[in-house]
C-alpha cells in the first residue's frame, strides 16, 4: 500500500513518464534520419528491420516509466533515492546512444556508452526490485533488448568502419 495519494500518486506516474518520454524524445532528435543511414550500413543477418525499432522502444519507454513510478510509489525507504538516481543515469546513457550512433556516426563511443547502459541497467534493475520485485521486473524486457541492441552495435561497427569511425 503506497503512502500517497491517489492524486498524488497519479501526478507521479505522469511524471516518470513524461521523463521517459523526454529520454526518448531527446533520442528521437539524433534519430531523425536513423531509417536511411540504418539502411546504408552492411548489417548483419539477424539485424532486425529499421520498423521494428520504434514499436519495441515505445513499449520499453512505457515499461520503464512505470517501473519508475513502482519503485517511486513505495514510499520512503532505504534505497528508494539510489534506485531513483541510477534509473535517471541509465536514461541519460540511452539518449546519449542515438547522437553517437545517428547523429555523429562514432561506432566505438556508441559502443562504449551501451556497455555501460548495461551496468547502469542492471543495477538499476536490483534496486528496483529490491524496492518492489515487480518494478524490476519490468526492467527485464529492456535489459534483454539493450544486450541484443549491444551485440547488434559491435556486428555493424565492425561491419561499417567507413561510415562508423
């Protein structure tokens, strides 16, 4: 049972989603032109089509958000502020990656700032679920498509060093 609210706790929820939704919006401006330089780049044959992109983020941004408001909702406790910071780190870290992937082509720094979403993301995820199993859980689709989206930045690097520096 949260100690808020309902208006409060609604007024909350739109907030860690309108944050997510910055994050993403933040990341959709790098990405304008994603759709043609994905499709210029060599890829390899498990690289999934630029139209499933946008779909799978807008349910992982929506996942996310909520997880937030979760681990938000509990109330004060031990933790619940580390939680809340590491999950506002990892959604600076995943904007970061379309300008670096996108906007200004640099395949190694795109590389590195996904590698350590991925620390981000996990540790986000424990203190998530230590403040509520189910806000972790939420994080574990994304977790799942970061490592993928990880593999398939290193397969197009490799494969692209002219375009990808």
């Amino acid at each position: 049972m949260s100690p808020y609210s309902r208006q409060h706790q609604a007024l909350a929820l739109v907030a860690c989603l309108l944050l997510t939704g910055l994050a993403a919006a933040l990341g959709a401006v790098a990405s304008a032109n994603a759709a043609s330089f994905y499709a210029q780049l060599s890829q390899p044959s498990w690289a999934p089509p630029a139209s499933v992109f946008g779909p799978v983020w807008t349910l992982l941004y929506l996942l996310m958000g909520i997880a937030a408001w979760l681990a938000w909702r509990v109330g004060p406790r031990p933790g619940r502020r580390r939680a809340l910071g590491l999950f506002s780190a990892q959604l600076a870290v995943n904007a970061l990656w379309s300008w670096l992937f996108f906007a200004w082509h640099r395949g190694a720094f795109a590389l590195a700032d996904i590698l350590l979403l991925c620390i981000l993301l996990v540790a986000t995820l424990l203190a998530f679920w230590r403040q509520r199993p189910l806000a972790g859980a939420l994080l574990l689709p994304y977790l799942a498509w970061v490592a993928f989206a990880a593999a398939l930045n290193a397969a197009i690097w490799s494969l692209n060093p002219q375009l990808l520096s």
